[in-house]
C-alpha cells in the first residue's frame, strides 16, 4: 500500500477530473453549445467538484479536508441536476446521461466513503500511522498525508428519467 502525498494521486480527484472531462465533451455537440449557460453552469460545476478535492487534500487538516469533500459533493449533485435540464432540453440522450450520472454517483460514494473514514479516525487516538480500512475503500493517514487507494467499484445505475418528447 503506497502512501499518496499528492492530489492527484487520490481516487476520487482522478474520478472528478474524469468527470469534467466528459462534462466537457458533451457540451461541445453543437446543440448543448447553443445553450450558453447551462454549459457554463455544468462546466463550473465540473471543474469545481476535482477543485475542491485538491484544495481539501492540500489544506492540512482533516477537518478542512472533510469539508472540501462535502464541497465536491455538493457539485457534483449540480452536475447530476444540470444533466436533467440538459437530457430535458434534448441536450444529450438517455445513454450519454446515465453515464456521466453514473459517474457522478460514483464521486458521491467515494467522497462519502472518505469523509466517514476521516470521521472515524478524528475519534480514535493518534498514532504516527494509522491505516483505515473499509470494505471499498482503503485510506492511509499519516499527519497532514491522506491516501485514497483505488477502491473496486459497484456499477451505479442513474435513476430512472423521464425524457421530454418533443
């Protein structure tokens, strides 16, 4: 198990910068593009959730760490959100939808899962290094270093839509 000391060797950011990625190719078709501002609302949105991973890794604490991945989260539910007024526009279609929802799911969980294993090492007592383990998720801390190792993932299923016909 390899101590990660930097951001973008965390799971999580590396998933969030897939995330804006896609965000950004789908908003390049030329009938999402028309639509100015929920590419710039959802691009924001994107780029936000890896942003504030990295600026929680680099804080130094795990409290404003804990913090940060609830930042990403809340992002990443505006992406979730932006993708419904998007597939509701006829923006992108039911697959391209799921899968970035999908994935934003994944981000949640990963976020989630970490903060819950922050959590829990803030109640227990110090030690010079602590691994913490959960059943997806693998973390090692050591003072201001956390360590996101890359957890097996379930497939998450967007939840169902209905598509607006036009």
């Amino acid at each position: 198990m390899a101590l990660v000391t930097r951001f973008e060797d965390l799971k999580v950011w590396q998933e969030a910068r897939e995330l804006s990625k896609q965000v950004y190719e789908l908003s390049r078709s030329p009938r999402f593009s028309a639509d100015r501002a929920l590419v710039e609302q959802i691009r924001r949105a994107a780029v936000s959730v890896m942003n504030n991973v990295a600026e929680g890794f680099d804080s130094g604490s795990q409290r404003e760490l804990r913090k940060f991945l609830h930042y990403a989260i809340r992002s990443t539910s505006e992406v979730q959100s932006c993708l419904y007024a998007a597939v509701d526009q006829a923006h992108v279609g039911d697959e391209e939808f799921r899968e970035v929802y999908a994935l934003a799911a994944r981000i949640k969980q990963l976020s989630g899962a970490f903060i819950r294993r922050l959590a829990v090492h803030d109640r227990s007592p110090r030690r010079s290094k602590d691994v913490i383990k959960e059943p997806s998720v693998t973390y090692v801390v050591r003072t201001t270093s956390y360590c996101g190792i890359t957890p097996q993932h379930r497939s998450t299923a967007a939840p169902q839509h209905e598509a607006k016909q036009s």
